[in-house]
C-alpha cells in the first residue's frame, strides 16, 4: 500500500493550559494535607490543606454543643504528619489554644508550620486557620502551638494477654447517650469504643473504626477518629457528671510526649490511667498487641458553649486559657509571728495620678 503523499491528519482532545496547578514535588498524600513546602531561610517546613464537610464528611460526627469541631487528636496528627517531613515527628508538647470550628458550609484554610532547628533537635510546631474566602489581610488564628522532637521513646510493654488479667468489664452499652445528653455529638465514624475493663487506676479498652472508614485510615499516621475514641473510655476513670463542675465540658488541652510507633491502625487496644482531676496517660497497641502511639500525658480543660462561639472566627486565640488566682506563701517578722515586711503607703494628692503613685512607690 502506498503511503499517502500529505503529513498525518491529527487531532488534540486535551486542554491546553499554562495555569499551574503547583508543584507536585510538595504534594503529600494525606486527608487533611495537601502539600508541604520547604522554608528556606529556617530550614521548617509548611503544611497547608483545606478543612470542609464536603471534603471531610466524617468530621461531621464530632460536635461539640452542637458546633463541629476538629478533634483534638486530628491537630496532633497534623503536628506530627508535618514534623515527619523534618524527621522531628515526636510531638514533646500541644497545647490547644482554640477550638477550630469547621463550618456547616463553606471550606477552612489550614497552615502547620514547623520552625528552625533549635540545635538540640526540637522545633516549634503551630497550626492556623482562617476562612478559604477571606479577605487579604485577614489575620490567622493559632489553634495550637508547641514542641515536635527527633528522639522517639522506647513503645510500652506490648498487650499480648487481652483481655488484660485481673480487669473487670464494664457494660458500655450507654455510653454515648449518655455522652450526647451532655454535650458530646459523636457521630457513627466517633463512636469507636467497642469494650472496657478496669483494674485499679487503670481503664483498658478496645476501640476500632465503622466499616466504612477502614480503608481511610492507611492515609493518617493515626485516625483523629481512632485517638479520640481511645479518649472516650476516659469517661470509665472518673465519676459522671465531672465535666459540669466548671460550667463546661472537657476538651483535650495539652498533650505531651506523644510518640507514633506503627502508622495505619483501624483497631486499636487501649490502655488509659488517670493522672490526676484533669490528665491521663495513653499506651495503644494494634490488635496483635503491638505498640502503635504513647501519650506521656493529656490535660483536658473545661470549655463553655461561649468559648466555642469566640472560637469560630479570629481573635479567639485564647479561648482554653483560664484566669486563676495562685497563692503565694508570706514571708514571717523577725520575731518568727505573723506577716513582716508590710508598709501602708498613702498617696497625698486629692487626685490620685500615675506621677504620684510613682513618686510614692519608689
């Protein structure tokens, strides 16, 4: 057959753009991620990613007086997601500053920035927010703020006898009614707890993600859903009705020396001691008994439906701190008897002024 004597006829079906969708070098593959990029002039790193209830159905499941919140546990997975690409992904402090509201519509622009080496191998961590929409100028809010390390903790003794000997089980059955009367709006995706026992000042549990959501959880070091279940037999270490007694309900506050051994885990094997009013202590193993996280510990704070309200937009950056008065122990006379060292002094001016107070107070 001869070839015909014209060039090849053909025709182009794709679009011709010189829009840059970005540099696929920084791209991760995370749920709430969608790249980090490198800080030159610190050596960090930033992590950026949008927050929705389009994009992040589940997330619908955990409410918080009727307000959708990101768990707690998914700003630790943030922290620690990010620190990875630095090679600092043990998280040595959290602390969380406010709430961070997912709206009912509409999307949240989060950052996670991770700082400069401090020379001892730490680096500050912080993550922020502000509306996908706002304006130029518009300042962002610091939810959480701490400490990411290099050094990984030697996991905890592995759960091969479960249930542990000796524990108790206690009927779960109503737990989550009785959590949603207070408060808490778990969700299907939220409501991991499967079992628990109890032996002394230690609560074990068994904790595992619906059905649904099994496949999602290869994509996070640790499900928020997950941790924050391993959180809600907490409830089986204190007495009922505790999370009133401040005029709020108890949210994740601080946590520290959080260490990720095994990424992945739908199922987990839990074991939670209080240590103290408002803290606890977490030890968690795959199904095989084999160290998957450790939390050194978790201060849980009181937080009201007023501070929930202030945290959905900027300026609620200090929506968990509190006020409180300390004591401070009084210094004795020379003679051994009662308070020394206390002089009244007198302002002589009809009108008290700041030269005046200064004058006298010198």
């Amino acid at each position: 057959m001869d070839l015909p004597t014209y060039a090849f006829q053909r025709q182009r079906f794709w679009l011709n753009s010189n829009v840059s969708a970005g540099d696929p070098a920084f791209a991760v593959e995370h749920p709430l991620l969608d790249s980090v990029i490198s800080v030159p002039d610190t050596g960090g790193v930033l992590g950026t990613g949008r927050l929705s209830l389009a994009a992040q159905p589940w997330l619908a499941d955990h409410t918080v007086s009727g307000t959708v919140l990101l768990p707690g546990a998914a700003l630790v997975e943030l922290a620690v997601r990010t620190g990875d690409e630095v090679d600092t992904s043990t998280l040595r402090e959290l602390v969380i500053e406010a709430p961070l509201v997912v709206p009912d519509e509409g999307v949240v622009r989060i950052q996670v920035s991770v700082g400069e080496d401090s020379g001892s191998g730490d680096r500050p961590v912080a993550v922020y927010s502000r509306p996908d929409d706002a304006e130029p100028g518009t300042p962002w809010v610091r939810h959480a703020s701490g400490r990411l390390s290099a050094d990984v903790p030697a996991p905890a003794a592995m759960f091969g006898v479960w249930p542990p000997k000796d524990a108790t089980a206690v009927n779960v059955t109503d737990l989550y009614e009785e959590l949603i009367a207070r408060g808490y709006g778990y969700g299907p995706v939220f409501q991991g707890l499967r079992a628990v026992w109890r032996r002394d000042d230690e609560v074990f549990a068994e904790v595992a993600l619906p059905s649904g959501e099994v496949d999602a959880a290869a994509g996070f070091g640790l499900h928020p859903a997950l941790l924050d279940a391993a959180l809600h037999a907490g409830a089986f270490a204190q007495p009922h009705g505790s999370d009133d007694e401040d005029g709020g309900i108890r949210l994740p506050f601080a946590w520290s020396g959080v260490a990720l051994h095994a990424s992945g885990a739908s199922s987990l094997r839990v074991r939670l001691t209080s240590t103290g009013a408002e803290s606890l202590s977490l030890d968690l193993a795959d199904g095989e008994g084999a160290p998957v996280a450790s939390v050194e510990s978790l201060v849980l704070r009181a937080v009201s439906e007023e501070q929930l309200r202030v945290s959905g937009g900027a300026g609620g950056g200090d929506a968990l701190f509190r006020v409180e008065w300390s004591s401070l122990a009084m210094r004795a006379d020379a003679d051994g008897d009662g308070v020394g060292g206390v002089e009244v002094l007198e302002v002589p001016s009809a009108v008290v002024d700041a030269g005046a107070v200064r004058e006298v107070t010198a």
